[in-house]
C-alpha cells in the first residue's frame, strides 16, 4: 500500500513552483535581481547569513562600519524586497549624510544610543536622539544621517524595502569620485579651497 | 509601387515589442519568472494550454485532483501575472486544508457543489456551499479548503493573480515531509501519536 | 482558567492585518481601487459571486454576451489583481475585436467550440479553433476576438491579472462614439460611406 | 536682499511632493494602505516607534511574545512596503507554525538562540539553530516556526517586505476560530479526539 | 597617510548595487527586460541615446515618422519603466489610431500643432487641438490618435511608463496582418469590400 | 429598431472601468495617488496641461527653472507613473545637484546645451555634454546635475518614472532648512565656515 505515492499524484508538477529564487551571483544580473539557483542545489544555508556576528571596523575616519546583508553578500534575499544592514558606531562615530536609491530604511537601535534624521523634499527636518529599542523609518531617496549619541559604541540594524537598496554617500559621490572640482563647485555653491581639501581627504580626482 | 513598405518605416523597430514572454523552461529562471523563447520561435500553440480536457485522476486517497496550468505546464502564461487549475472531487473528495504562498485565488464551480472556505488572520471564518455558476475568492496566503457537498463529481475551475502561484497543503507539509516530529509536535500542540500516525500515512519521515 | 486568553496576548494587533479589502463601491475610488468596506461588517457573502448562474442575454446582433464579474459588480475581488468574466456566444455569436487596457486574459471554454486569436504589436496573427478543456492566453492591451465555431451556443470564462481589466471594443469605440466621421476616415482609412454606414448601425454621432 | 526667497522660485510646488504618507489609521484602508495624514501636522514622532524597548510578556502558554510594529502600529510604515517585529521567546518558548500571507521575513537574532525553519511548497523542510547575530530568511507564504533552542530567554527582529504583513498561526487559525471540528477533520486528516482537545485548549467553538 | 582606502572599508561591497541594468540586447529576455550589460563596461554613452536629432521620414503614405527610444533602440533605459519617443508630422500628417499594450503616454508638442484625442472604456471621446508647449496624457491601452492640425510640421514627443511600451496601429494589424478578410468582417462590422480595399494598401493577406 | 441599445446589453457595466484616475488634489492622499475625480465631472482638459508654454523665470540665484507637471499640477497623471518637467537654463544657469526620491528621469535637451551628469553608487562618475535632440537618461535616487554648456538660453524637458517624482536639491536641503550647522559639519566634513557662509546665502537656521 502506499498512500503517500497516491496522494502525490494530486499535485505532480508543484515542486516547480518558484517560493523562493536564491541569487547566482556569478551570472548576469536582469532587472528583477540574480538568476536563481537550482532548486535542487539549494540547502538551508543559502537561507542564513553569518555575516553579523563580530561587530565591524570601525577604526576609519568616520569611526563607523556599516556591514550589508544585501542580495551580493546573501543571495537568499535574491528578488524579496528586503534586506538587511549592521550599523556600528564607535565612540564619535557618523554615517555620513546618504541616501539609498531604492528603498526604504527602518533603523532599530540594539546599543548604545543615535542621533539620526532625514530631510524631506519640502526641505522639512525630521531629526532625534534614538535610544536601544527605538525604531526610526527613513522615506526611500532622502538624505538621512547616524551619529553616535553617547560615549560608547552604538550598535544599529536597518532593514530595508530592496534586496539591492543602494548606498550613496553624499561627500564621498562629491569628493571621492571623478567628478570636477569646477562641476561640484558650481553645482553645490561649495567654495573652490572646500572642495579641494576634501578631495585630498577622501581621494577625489580631477 | 509599394505603399505597405513605406508604411513600414514609421516603425522599423516595433518587432521588438515584448507583448509576451513565452517560458523557456529549460533555463535557470528569474525572480520575475522565465527567460523568454526566442519570439521568432513562437507559434500559436504557445498561446493555449491542452490539459483540461479530461477529469484529474481522483483514484486516491483524497478522492480529488488538481491539475495545474502554471507557468511551468503552460510557458505562455510567463510574467503575465495570471494562471488556472482545474479541480476535480470524486463523491466524497476533498482538496485538504492549503495556501497558495504568492497569490489571490477565485474558483469558479462548473459541476456538482462545493462546500469552500477560508480563515483570515484575524482568525474570522468564513465558508458555503456553492453550486454551479457560483464564484468565490481566496485572499494570498490564507488557509482554505474544498470538499465536494454533493454525491457526484464536482468540478471547479482556480484562477490565480500569479503565474507560478504555489500551492503548500497544510498537512502532506506538516505530515509528509522531513519535519522532525518532535518539532511538529511543539509548533502544533499536536500529540505525539496523532503526529505518528498522520506521517505512517502521509508518508513523513524522522 | 483561561488559557485563550493567555494566547491571544501573543498577538494584540493580528487583526488588523490586510487580508483583503473588500470594495466600498459608493465611495470615490483611488488609484489602486475602491476603499475597503469595514472589517467587521464582511460577511462570507462579500467574497462570492452567483451572477453566473444563468447563461448571458445573447439575443442582440453580435449573438453573444459578456458577464463581468471585476471588482464594480464583485466587490471582493477589489485590489487583489484579477477578476473574471462569463463568455456567453450563441450560434453565429462573435465578440468583435476589442482589446483589455491593463490586464492579461485567459479564457478558458467549457461548452461548444470558439475561433479565437490576437495580433500581436509586430502584427503577427495567432489564432485557432478552441474546444472544450482549451486554455488560450490573450497578453494585455492586444486586439482579440471570439467567433463561435460550431452551430451550438459555446461558453467560455475569461480571467484577467487585474480587478478592473476594462474592456473596449474597437468598433463600438469608433462607430458607436462621438468621435466625427471625417477624425475617423483619416486615422483608420476606412472610406466615408463605410463609416457613415457603420454609425448608423452602432449608434455613433458627428 | 532675499536670495533665498528668489531660489524657491525654483520649485514652487516641491513641498507637495508624497516622500512619505503618515497613516491615518482612523480613516477607512485602501488596497495601498491608509490614507496620509496631512504633511503639515507630522512630527518627527511619526516617523518613530518606542514599542520595543521592553520585553513582551511571554507568561502565556507558548511562552513567546511577538509585538508588531506593522502600520497599525508605527504609522510611519505606511504605504513603504517594510515593518518589524520583536520577537520574545522565554526558557521553552515556541512561535507556533505560522505563515505570513503577503511578506517576506528575514529574522536576526539578538539574544540566545532558536531553532527556526520553514517548508516549501515542495515540501522541503530547511531549519537549523541560529546565534546571536544569524540572519534567516522566510519566503512569503510559506509555513515557518522559531523555538527557544537554550535555556535562557532569547530575543530576535523579524523584518517584513510589507507595513502589513499579517499573521496566520496555523493551529490558532484551526482549533482558535469557529471552523467547525467536522471540517478540520475532513481538511486535515486529524482525528476527532485530538481537534476537540485542542479546541478546549485553544477557545475553538462548533 | 590613505583615508580614502580606510574609507572605503566602511562599504566593502557598494559597488554592486543594481542603480541601472544597462540591456544587453543580444541576450535573450526577461519578463522584467534584457540582462543587464557588466557595469564594467558600461559608459557615458550607455545613458544618452542620439536618434533625436534629425526629424523623422515622412515621405510615406502617413506623411508621419515615429522614431522610438524604447529599451531595444536605448538600452540605458532597460528596466527603468520609462521610454520616450520622437513624432514628427508633416503638413497633412497622422498617426493612425492605435494602442501602447503596456504603458501610459504623455505627448508635448514642441513644435505646430496637433489635434489628438483618445477614447475610452466607456465610448467617451476626448479630443482637443494642442499647441506648442502643450501636454497631453493617454493612459494605457486606450485608442488614441494625432493629426497634424496646421499646414506645417509639427514635432511632438512621447514620454512612456514603460521601457518596452508597444505600439498596436489598429489598420495596420487589421489590413496589414495575415488576419484573414472574414475573421475582419465579422469581428469589426466593415464590409467585404472595404476590408478588401484597405488589404491591398496595407500590405494584408488571406 | 434599437440595435445600439441591444448592443448595449453585452455590456452593462463597462462604464465602470478605471481608465484613468483624475486626482482630486482637495481631499487627503493615499499611498498610490490622489483620489479619483468622479468620471461624470471629468473633461478633456481634465488630460491636458498648458503651463509649459512659456520659460519659466530664470532671474534667480541659480539662472534656472524648474517648472513641474508632476500629479499636484497635472491632476490627469494621477496614479499613471508618469510625469514631466520643463528645464529653463539661462547664459550660465545651473540646476544644483539633487536627486528624484523615487523616480527614474529621461532628459530631453530641446535648444541650446546643456553639460549633465550623475554619480553611482558606486562613485562612478558619467556626464556629457548635451545638444538639441541628445537624451540621456538618470536612475533613480542618484545625484545629478545640468548645467548650462553655451551662451545661450537652453530648455530641456525632463520625464519621470512616477507621477510624483519628488526632488530634493542636495545644498538647499542642508544649507536652506533647519538642519542644525553642527550636524552638516560632522555628516558632510564640511568646514564650519563653509557651512555658515552658505545657510547665509541658501536661508537657512540653526
């Protein structure tokens, strides 16, 4: 007798169905994210990222880290609309003024304590001191800002509405890329010296 | 004189227009679905599906079968958001307690009559018996269920807002698969024996 | 002892999740469809609908009926991305070319026989005679038609990727409209007494 | 001199820009969420959420808590397709099996540890003991469940890909509603005694 | 001294955000669109599309060019869900009636003028002459029309909600298609005759 | 004889189609758009905008103007994803750095030129000089600019992937709201002294 053979006849074709589509990060990547992963070379280890564990670097200028769990570093997340960010502050700590291109950011603090805020289009400012358990929600595409807020290390998590959501920060676009002095200066009002010493700070070229 | 010809150049390039994506599904697919098949290669017969023209075989131990016209039985439905099944239920059958993890379902009754119904996550019931010609929507992700009300065959015809909408059956899930017992057992205040028994029949290990 | 109760805390808010929204259909709509109607007044009637019990009127000079069943005359189905309609062609019934504005269609026949097809945007031509148990798909915004194919009434049930697919009619939208004869003659070709003929039949003025 | 003033020429209409759309969680739901509060009357606090700085209370049979910062609860969220939750699981607490119609969830766990895993629609069972600082992820829809795998109190944050994710725990949604017991039975394959038992445990009435 | 390296320590990974998908347009698709080019190799020149400059050809029997900037024909648009296209009207000058099967449309007149109109779901017909400096939207999948309204060129452009827009001329699929004359007549109304006339001008056959 | 009327019957409710949604700009937003204006109220200006016939005024700080038809001017595009603007750039005129929160932009350069560029997130650097007929295209959320690159008034016309595309103007967001000077400084690396000589110029406090 085998019953489970007989009921398996019911639905012969569901295991194609798509639940999930882990990221093969080595293919060409299409609009929608990653090409997916044999199903059947699938373990749960695609599904768990490790990443977090250790605190990251913080001994930089800006005394910060931030330590993605985007689709690249967790191809679990591949086409979802979700993932995920570590944030460490260390004593003094910022995470410059950014913004993420496509999506949306919710911050949860676990230590420590942040200053954080964003800038609205109407150019409305939204800022405050979160505290361990706090929760602060950041629109996709505006500038927004982390500053450590005590004298110890702070420690935050963002989520975020992509698994791909994008990372700009503003003076490093400015002053670390190629763009011109002569193009940031007149596109910013920035006085000419400003933007020539912190394209020497942050590796700016032209 | 060639009027069609000239007519042509108002558009040289609107063969490339994707009107559709047929399924190639014989390569790794995307999180939005299937690479599409050459439009070149595309006839007709990629338009239409021939699989429910006889009943399901419902000689089993549920007494029903669903026959699927998902993007993976029918590539033509690829990206398009849509897709069909087919349910028979014998006198007595039933499609056991199930989800569809990523879409809406309406099911139309084209024979018989069928008692249907869902639970919301507010836990509210909600469930009757249709006849033929009687429509009923399933919203994405809620428990629901089939089971024929009459002492014929039933038929019904699923419509889904996905074209690979899934299907998980609460028990073949639960009863059918690796899941350890123990941890059923925890996770469903179930009792150990009740989990035995359902996975000698189900066919479940560990 | 109330063990309920106790479970119940897990989860204050559980029931104010969106499981579905069934539409007001008396208040303004918005850009995703109707508001939804109050959770606690939804009876398992709001996600049924019975106006598919008996065959269209199709005593009219295209021999054929179309019976919505979208969102304005199945509340339940509002913003949940599909939708379906009753196919009624008597012998010699047609549904003349037409085209769904935003969703795909899938029509499946369940009695008699229908000649149906589409023209794609690189003008390519699909179509073939349909049966009973056929599927054929139609992808969104193309023109397409169904022509019964036998000497007996056929019926058929579309369903469309959205809750409000729309449905226009290409020669009821010239012929039957106010667009004047001379705006009509010069952007489809058709001769002056063609379209004056044609206005008489359909109900068009100017 | 106003050059400031003479810059806002530039964009007279900027601020009605929709960077964000508060809920106003007293007004009737659309298929898109709630409707905005008016931007003149958001603050900061808005965009802030303070509901996760104490434990749940897990004295409760599963000895777990979930407290959802969902828009309901954090406004904020509304309409920007992402929420949380924290997750309390106590010595032996268990979040029963459950799914969530229509989100993704990634969890990270903070404190202690927990088994956590899911099934997919092909009935693969993928579940392992994540530490502080493991991530995991849940496909929409899916059957999932975490358990408190030490013996000290563990805490963890589920991330949605959805400000309404909704929560269904299977045998809340079966032996906590009115589902009447003949129909788990037939749907399940459970035997009468073991639903009645958990009836009386779980406030099931019929 | 290297800030910038200690820099970029903080975002090991940025670099393979997805903020474009530049199409590879010998690949084959995607329901979401073209592969995406290696950022690699992508250039400056990826994001700008020339074929604007001249005015289209309108030696033909139209007297209108219809130049596309669509994914296929600007792959720097691929995925981004929007696409532009060049009108150019001579004096007596029309583009037919037609449909985009996937995108809404906005036209501004740069130069002449230009009567254009669409009509809708509901047969009600909306129709104006435009001036230089006008906008006009067409929403999706609606037919629609431009006539050139002075006795000199007119140029407008079309700006499109989708990168692969489509574009279904209602005579040209009609009359210009492999569409047999009997399906057209009875599908549209028009007589034998007049299907026939237009056939041989369009380029149809059967 | 009616034979309109009986035509009629096939559909009785296809008036009801959501074609379109006119925004009515007076009552309160949802997250996908303005609510509908009744479709009895709505007229063929309704789809139209005339406030691009004229340059905008360009006697400001920054010689140029921005003059938007996003939803809030254009009620007409209300949920259709899309939306223009037109871009006036005097001898010397400059459209500061800013981004578009959530939308894609394509750049149409009508007369003179005009030097664009944007910045990856990556940092990649991509700009060139624009002359009449040039597009070039840029994604979503990322840093971009125009600048006048002739003698001449240039007007370029800008489309976006949102009907409420929103744009925030990098300098003016920190130097022209209320963002305190100290947090510009320590998220920027701007010098105090840069930062207080522009709040002087851009109007803003604190």
């Amino acid at each position: 007798m085998l019953p489970f053979l007989l009921l398996l006849l019911l639905l012969p074709s569901s295991s194609t169905a798509l639940d999930f589509c882990v990221g093969d990060i080595t293919a060409p990547q299409t609009p929608s994210g990653y090409h997916c992963k044999s199903p059947t070379k699938v373990t749960v280890n695609d599904f768990i990222f490790n990443g977090f564990e250790k605190p990251g670097n913080t001994t930089n200028i800006i005394k910060a880290a931030v330590s993605p769990a985007f689709a690249a570093q967790f191809p679990g997340l591949n086409g979802l609309g979700i993932s995920l960010a570590r944030l460490d502050l260390a004593a003094g700590g910022v995470v410059p003024l950014h913004t993420h291109p496509s999506a949306n950011e919710v911050l949860l603090i676990v230590q420590g304590s942040i200053l954080a805020g964003f800038i609205s289009s109407s150019n409305s400012v939204y800022y405050k001191t979160l505290y361990k358990g706090d929760v602060m929600v950041f629109p996709q595409g505006l500038l927004h800002f982390q500053i450590n807020a005590g004298g110890i290390p702070s420690v935050a998590y963002a989520s975020f509405s992509s698994s791909d959501p994008g990372l700009q920060i503003t003076s490093i676009s400015l002053f670390g890329s190629s763009l011109p002095s002569k193009i940031i200066e007149v596109t910013t009002f920035l006085d000419h010296a400003q933007v020539k010493k912190l394209k020497a700070v942050l590796g700016g070229v032209n």
